[in-house]
C-alpha cells in the first residue's frame, strides 16, 4: 500500500464568466444591438469541485469558446415561436461560426402574447448528426417544426440524450483532449419577453466534466540524491466513463442511460512521466460526460474497522462503497514504484528495489464516499503518495488500501516494513513481513545483516509463517521468553517478552542471518540503545532467488538508528547539567505493518495517573518543586502505580511508564542500571522547560502541545498569611513552549483549560497529553 493523501483547499473560481467570449463585435444579428432583443451566450463557470494545493488552476481557452451556437425558441404550448417575418427571425438559429450572440426584433411574432414567455434553449459545439437537416426544412431532424412520435418540439428537446458518434466504444476522441467540436454546451432561459427591447445572457454550462489527476510524491526519506522514491507511471485508463449525456440533468440526481452500449472504458493509454521525491506532479487530464452514481453501501452505515474515524483513513475503503457490477467511474494507473534504497540510475525494470503496482482511484465529490462526476465540474484530484507498505488483505490492519494492488505476477517478493529510518536511541523492535509471490517455483531469500561484527547492536529473530497464521510460538521459543497473541497474523506475535540487557550480545548474538522459503515469515529487528549523540545505520542484504530466477536478485534495507539529542538542563536560570532527550514519539505512528487502526499500539497521549494519591506525603512536598530530578521521581510514581514490570506488548498505563520502559530489563522483567538520576524517564518540570524550548524550532508539536512532567502539583491551603502549598492528589504539572520564548507555568493555580492555553496544571486523569522521554547516562559515563 502506499500511503495516499487527498488534500483539498479553499480556491478561486475556476473560469470567470467574461473569459468565455472575447471583445470583439460579434455582429450577425439581424438589427443593430440595443434595437431590439439581445442574447449572449456565455459559459457558465466551470465549477471547482474538487480543489487542489495551488492557488489556481491554469485555465483553458478551449474550454470556453463557444465554436458553434444553436438557438431554440419555444413558445409555452411547447411549440415552436411562430415568426411573422422568418427573413428575420426563425424559432432555430444557427449562427455563423464563432458567432456568440443575436438581436431579434420585438414585432416579429405571430402572437406576441406567446412571445412574452417564452423558452430559449442553446446548444453549443455538438456534433453535426444532432442538427442534420436532412429534408431541408430548417429545423433540425431531431426537434423538427411539429410534433413527432407524440411528443412536441420542446419535449423532444428535453428528453433529447447528447450521443454523439465519436463518443461511442469503438470511435471516439481522445479523451484527454476536448472533442473537435470543442466543450458541448447547453442552456436554458425560461419565461423570456421578447415583445420589449432588452438583453438576456444565457449562462451555457459544459455537459462535460474535467479531470485533474495531479500525482506526486512526498516522502521524509531520501536516498543521497534526494529523488528516491521514484514513480515512473507505465499507462493508465478510466473506466465506466459514459457514452452519452441527457441535455436536461437528472431531477433525481441518477445517471440513468438507455442507449446502445451506454459506458465504456479507455485503457492503456502509455505514459512516460516519473515522479520523484519533493520534485513536483505529474498531471494527467481528461474530459467525461456526468456520471451520477451512488455508492452501493450506505456509507453512513458501512462498517469501518474499530478506530478508523478520520477521512485520511476511510478513504482506503472507497473502492468497498461499490459492488462488482458498479458503474462508478474510475481512474487505474500501472505504475512502478522504486524506493529510497533503490539506484536512482537505473531504470524502472532493472532496478531490484522497483515494485509493480496498480492503482485505482474512484472520482467524485469527495475521496472518501461520494461517487458522482457532475456535468460543468473541475475536479482536481491531489494524490500525494508518501510511502509504501504492502498492501495485504485484512481490512483491519493499518497497511490495508483496497486503492492498491501490487502485481505479483512482476513481482516475486514484497518486503513490509515502516519505519526502517525512523529509529530512536532508544532499544527498538522493528519487524520484517516477507511476502514470495511465487511459492512453487521454489524460492529462497536469504536475509542477512552486512559486515554483523562491526554492527553488533542490532540482532534478528525469525517467526516462521505457520506460527504467525496462528498466533503460536515456535518449538525454539518459550512463553517465558516469547510473547504468543493466540490470534492470527497479529502484531507482536513472537516478539521478545523483554529487551533483556543481553539481548542482541547474548541470545541473539548469532541470528545475522535467515533463508527464507515460505511467504509470510516475519523477522524481528532488535536494536541495542544508542548512547551516543550521533546516527548509525545497518545494512540488511536480501538476495532472492527461484526456479526460474537465475542470477539472484538482490536489494538492501538500511536501517538507521537517531542519536541522543543534549539539552542544557536550567533551573532558576542557573546550569544543572546535560540531559539527552529521544527524537520521536513512536507511540502516535503505527510501526507494525499488522498493527489495527485501534488498539494498544497508537495513541495520541496518556494520563498521569496516580490520581488520588500522594507521591510524596500530606505534609511533604518535594515531589512537586522544580529542581526535582525526573529519574527519581518515575522511580516514585512506578513504585506508588504499583507499575514495575511491564512486557513489549503491553500498554504502557501512565506517562511514567511509559518512559520507564524504554530502560533495558532481566530475564524476570526488572529494570536494571536505573538509580534516581540516570537511566531513562519522565523529566522533571524544569527538565521537560529545558527541553520543549531547546527544541521549539525543530518539532512542530512541541509548539502546539502540553507535554507531561514527572512533577506533581501543588494545591494551596489556608488563609493569609499562612498559606501553605502542599502536593495535589488530583493535578500533576505539564507545560508547553510559547513562541515568546519561554513555556506555560504549572504553579498552584495555572489551571489547564486546553491545549491552546498558556497554563499546565492538569488533571491526572482523564486527561491523556504528550510525552517525550529524557536519558541521562550512569555516573562516569560520557555521551559521546
């Protein structure tokens, strides 16, 4: 799956109502205007239903210009206005080319009482066949001078369905370019007087909708040329595009067409546009009649997985909305995507680290439910792709897009992983999905870490398929050592109960290499802590070979782990010394690719906990003043919580905790190497002030959200004088940085109100916010 965004912003009109004729006199009246009755055709504005990023579309003189108009003028018995002069004035017109507006007299009718209502129908650039004369008559075969088939010239008019021959299956124009008649158009002006001198525009709008497919691509990694990833589109299509269109619309809305053969598809239409990282969109267009299509689930009540709620995610399941033998009309590029690993000089089909996908996106309204494409619409359709994980078939978990479908016949393995440039300096646990798409032709891939002995942070462990599929242990794993989720193909199944503090140079000293030969194998990552303040990176090689594979096909995964990043820690603006602070906040991004979109694996904060009581004692204090040390008080606040041992799986039940568990374990699950001013934790309130201001212009969260200290907060009792200030059972201290410089203050009484406040006492519970952990290494040690 890659990672798919639609992005919609306020823009302006489209087309300006004057840009659709031009300033010429247009002349061919039959009277000088202004002596009798004007009428201007003009295009309506072409509105923007879908809108894109920048601040205007470029705009289309073809689009707007009227080649050739057509003008029908009935009276209200749904006959033809019966002219008294037809020298000059006929009830069809068809002026010379190019030829936008008429002048009729006001004393040319029959019956000039008809003539004070009348109905005046234009058409614009239609194909010849729908205004043949074929008896010579004047009028048009298809609206003739008199009734036909029943039905009155106006009524014909108006259940007439646009079919035009060049829009059939077989014959048609290419749809990225308007028809050679140019944009149809048609109009309708009804109880129009024209008995008395005046003007009239008539607003013609398109019977046809514009299509912007703008793709490009917006990655946070690169390779060292900054172009990767690469999307290099092979050919696309649109299907159940109708062939024709009714000149009225639907009353109800529907697209309903009961011509031969009403819809059709356009394939394998080649391209050779590429994308790059950060290198701007490639922008395909095309031009269909409306397409009025509800979705075949009510998506008020489709059933979305558990914590799928925001658009960005629904939008996935759109494809579900419609049934097999929906009409909906669709946009499906093929395409190849080359991740950062790849050789930016390489070519699509040479380069190993090249997936073969398709994509298929459903157009309307909206990219989450609404299906219909509207006659005299501009859609602008922002595809922003960010990255790519594979795209799976279990709607449940967070790599699930039924938009996506990678071409296995093209593709022998696909290898899922997030987040392999994303590591923080804390232990981490990454893992690897393999899926071999071709499991009898005898596949092998050999995983292995390159050059293990200068990289002996980082360790791997294999969890065979067939225990993945049921959510079991293999025989070389223990329940004491392992983690089972009795489920299939779920998140964490098999993963290591503890990282131990000999973990990657013990147990798992020799895993630097797998041979894998069933798809679905997952492999775990282990990486050591980084007491350092720089990066460091692993390669992983992946060779890959079948019965009908000769020479190996190889690719690497560079997996990159941050440093520690210092921050001066002040209190009373006096130096305390050096903290270290972690780079990400992993628990607000999915990091499994079979992780669920709700459950314990993503959240956007936690509580403080402890609610109710004392870190420190009814008389006591120091838990709740700024100089405290915050390794000291998670050790308080873990041992009050009653919070000590926690396993991988498991969510962490405070902010304490969670920062207290990225300290390495035993083999029973005790933190080791942690005393009351080292190892990692929940900073203290000076701390956390030290660290939200250092960093204010690197994270962008850090200046919109309060973050949890590991700081109680003070209540304040009795009367003047003799106030005293003794710990709050039921408010802990957070803060935020302020633009100005300085941070939001957490005293007795700077009452949290929200996020957008500038004050941080806030309630223990309830009341989940944003946590960073800090590090502070053992005495004698030095962070390099």
């Amino acid at each position: 799956m890659k990672k798919i965004l639609y992005y919609f912003l306020p823009v302006a009109s489209m087309l300006l109502p004057a840009a659709c004729t031009t300033e010429e006199d247009f002349g061919g009246g039959t009277v000088p205007p202004g002596d009798g009755f004007t009428i201007e055709a003009v295009c309506q504005n072409m509105l923007p239903q879908q809108v894109v990023t920048r601040s205007a579309i470029a705009k289309d003189d073809k689009e707007k210009r009227i080649n050739q108009l057509y003008l029908f003028f009935f009276d209200e018995n749904g006959d033809y206005l019966e002219s008294s002069n037809t020298k000059v004035f006929s009830p069809y017109m068809a002026p010379s080319a190019n030829t936008t507006n008429v002048s009729i007299p006001t004393d040319v009718f029959k019956d000039p009482a008809l003539a004070k209502k009348t109905t005046i129908y234009a058409l614009a650039n239609v194909t010849p066949e729908v205004v043949t004369d074929a008896n010579g008559d004047g009028y048009p075969d298809n609206f003739p001078q008199y009734s036909k088939d029943g039905k009155k010239p106006k009524e014909l008019l108006e259940a007439f369905v646009y079919d035009p021959a060049n829009y059939t299956p077989n014959t048609r124009d290419d749809i990225t370019t308007l028809p050679s008649t140019g944009m149809p158009m048609a109009g309708k002006s009804a109880t129009v007087n024209l008995t008395e001198k005046g003007s009239l525009t008539m607003q013609l709008k398109a019977l046809m909708a514009r299509i912007d497919i703008n793709i490009s691509i917006d990655s946070d990694h690169s390779d060292e040329s900054g172009q990767l990833p690469r999307l290099s589109i092979a050919e696309w299509g649109v299907y159940n595009m109708p062939t024709a269109v009714p000149l009225p619309e639907p009353a109800d809305g529907q697209t309903s067409l009961t011509t031969d053969e009403p819809y059709r598809n356009v394939e394998n239409i080649q391209s050779d546009a590429v994308v790059y990282n950060h290198g701007g969109a490639a922008s395909l267009t095309f031009y269909m009649f409306e397409n009025m299509i509800e979705p075949d689930e009510d998506p008020e009540n489709y059933q979305y997985p558990a914590g799928v709620e925001d658009d960005v995610d629904k939008q996935r399941w759109k494809p579900r909305l419609v049934g097999e033998n929906s009409k909906a009309t669709y946009f499906k590029m093929r395409a190849y995507y080359t991740t950062y690993n790849g050789d930016p000089s390489l070519p699509a089909n040479q380069d190993n680290t090249t997936i073969e996908a398709e994509y298929t996106f459903y157009l309307g309204g909206n990219p989450v439910n609404d299906f219909k494409v509207i006659r005299n619409r501009h859609y602008a359709n922002n595809i922003v792709i960010s990255g790519l994980t594979h795209v799976g078939n279990n709607p449940d978990h967070i790599t699930f897009d039924a938009r996506v479908n990678i071409t296995e016949q093209n593709n022998p393995f696909y290898l899922s992983m997030l987040r392999e440039r994303d590591h923080d300096a804390h232990f981490c646990i990454t893992p690897l999905d393999v899926y071999l798409f071709e499991e009898d032709e005898n596949p092998k891939m050999k995983v292995s870490i390159a050059d293990p002995e200068s990289h002996t942070w980082i360790r791997m462990e294999r969890v065979p398929a067939e225990n993945m599929e049921n959510g079991t242990l293999s025989a070389d794993m223990s329940t004491d050592t392992h983690l089972a989720t009795g489920q299939k193909w779920t998140a964490g199944n098999g993963k290591r109960k503890y990282f131990t503090t000999d973990l990657v140079t013990n147990p798992l000293a020799q895993n630097t290499e797998y041979t894998i030969s069933r798809s679905r194998d997952r492999i775990y990552f282990y990486l050591d802590e980084n007491l350092s303040t720089k990066d460091r990176t692993a390669t992983v090689n992946i060779s890959y070979t079948d019965n009908n594979t000769q020479t190996p096909r190889t690719r690497t995964i560079e997996i990159v782990q941050h440093g520690l990043l210092p921050v001066q820690w002040y209190y009373e603006g006096r130096l305390q010394g050096t903290i270290y602070v972690e780079a990400y906040e992993e628990y607000i991004s999915h990091y499994d690719p079979l992780n669920e979109f709700e459950g314990d694996y993503i959240y956007d904060g936690l509580e403080w906990g402890c609610n109710g009581e004392y870190i420190g004692g009814p008389l006591n204090n120091e838990w709740t003043e700024g100089n405290k040390h915050g390794a000291a008080a998670t050790r308080r606040i873990i041992t009050q919580a009653g919070q000590s041992e926690m396993n991988l799986n498991e969510k962490p039940r405070s902010a304490a905790e969670y920062c207290y568990n990225k300290n390495k374990r035993n083999a029973n699950g005790a933190v080791q190497g942690m005393s009351n001013s080292s190892g990692w934790f929940l900073p203290g309130i000076s701390q956390l002030e030290s660290i939200l201001t250092s960093y204010y212009n690197t994270y962008t969260e850090f200046q919109n959200n309060f973050y949890w200290s590991s700081a109680a907060a003070k209540d304040r009792t009795g009367i003047w004088p003799a106030y005293i200030y003794p710990e709050s059972t039921s408010y802990a201290r957070a803060t935020k940085a302020l633009p100005d410089g300085g941070y939001a203050e957490s005293d007795w009484d700077d009452i949290y109100t929200n996020d957008n406040g500038t004050t941080g006492k806030a309630p223990r519970i309830n009341r989940p916010l944003r946590i960073r952990a800090a590090y502070v290494p053992p005495s004698g040690v030095t962070i390099q």
